[in-house]
C-alpha cells in the first residue's frame, strides 16, 4: 500500500463552517449523533413518564437528556475520527498563496489599511505570530478593470 492511498481521496473531502471533513466520517458522525442523542431522549422519557408528576415536565427533561446524549456523540466521534486539516507552521508556506489569501481579504473587507495604525497590543501579537511582516510589506496589486463589476 502506498502512501497516496493511505490518504482519503480529494472528492471526499468538503469545507463545512471553514472546516474540512470527510464525507464517509461525517455520514457516521450523523448516524452516531442521531442514535446516541435519540437513545438518551427515549430512555429518559421511558424513566421519567413514570416518576414525574406531568407529562410535560418529563418531556422538558428528556429533551435535556437528549441534548446530553448530542454533547457525548460529538465527543465520541471527535475521539473516532481525525481532523483532516493541514496546519503549515513558518516560513514554509508558498509566498504566492500569502500574497492571494491578502488579496483576497483586501477584495472582501476593502483596503487593509496600515500596521501603522494598529494599537501596539495587535502589533506585538502579530509580531509573535509572525505575520506583521506579511500585512507591513502588503502592496496591493493594480486592479483589473477587466474583471471589474459595473
């Protein structure tokens, strides 16, 4: 078995909430949640109905209880399945996709302004991060007025 196909394929990997997961993992994390949640919420309800003086009162209960039963699936399948993410630390990372990832903020949020104007609180956390160089030497590029919406 080689090393390419160890790692999941490409196609079965999506962003969901800027995260990245596996589709088969997610369908059993779903299944997992379902079930577990849904066995807390039944059983409570089973216990409850007959120690509890209304039947609402016991339903509010075991809705808590299924809410615990959401709480222990999500630890379970986080113990289950492995993040799929990358984190490149340093200087490592190619130069071009900083310059995009920039840009990109820049298209999105305006002009990034100056690390001038920064107090010195984010300047010293940008400094132990080691990205107030990058935003310091930042020149936004010439827009395209090809691409450019009327």
């Amino acid at each position: 078995m080689s090393a390419d196909s160890a790692t999941p394929a490409r196609w079965r990997l999506v962003e969901i909430w800027g995260d990245t997961a596996d589709l088969g993992h997610l369908a059993w994390s779903i299944v997992i949640g379902v079930v577990v949640s849904l066995a807390g919420y039944l059983a409570a309800s089973r216990v409850l109905m007959s120690t509890v003086s209304t039947p609402e009162l016991a339903r509010a209960y075991a809705m808590l209880a299924g809410l615990g039963g959401c709480v222990v699936s999500g630890l379970l399948c986080a113990k289950l399945f492995t993040p799929k993410r990358e984190v490149v630390e340093g200087a490592e990372a190619d130069p071009r996709w900083r310059e995009e990832v920039l840009a990109e903020l820049a298209g999105e949020h305006g002009d990034l302004g100056s690390v001038d104007d920064l107090p010195p609180s984010v300047v010293r956390e940008m400094k132990e991060l080691e990205i107030y160089d990058l935003f310091a030497s930042y020149k936004p590029r010439a827009r395209n007025t090809e691409g450019a919406a009327p």
